[in-house]
C-alpha cells in the first residue's frame, strides 16, 4: 500500500508510535515540523516523511 501524501495541517504519528502531531510546516532540511501536547505540555520537533504515517498505530504506546 503506497503511504498517503502528508501535507500541512495533517495529524500524524511516528511509524514507531507516540501521540497524535500535527504538521506546522517544513525546515531548511525539507523535514516536516511537527507538534503535539502531552499532559497539557506543547511540544515540537523535525521528522522526515519516511518516519511518519497518517494511519493511528493500533496500539499507540507513548513513553512515560
């Protein structure tokens, strides 16, 4: 199954799971920037397209 084109505004996870991000924009490395809030905390990083889905992992196990 080809991956679905991400684009702004998207909610994606991590292939290797985590919270739900949104896509804000793209940096100088052509990574998309993503972010996502976890217990009332915001936070934000680069990832590369190969590392993201826009299907919810079935189990979403996120690290304590």
């Amino acid at each position: 199954m080809a991956e679905a084109e991400i684009k702004l505004g998207d909610v994606v996870w991590l292939k290797s799971g985590g919270p739900a991000m949104t896509i804000n924009g793209f940096n100088a490395n052509n990574a998309f920037v993503c972010s996502w809030f976890v217990e009332n905390k915001a936070d934000s990083a680069s990832f590369f397209a190969v590392a993201l889905t826009k299907e919810k992992p079935k189990s979403n196990v996120t690290a304590a």
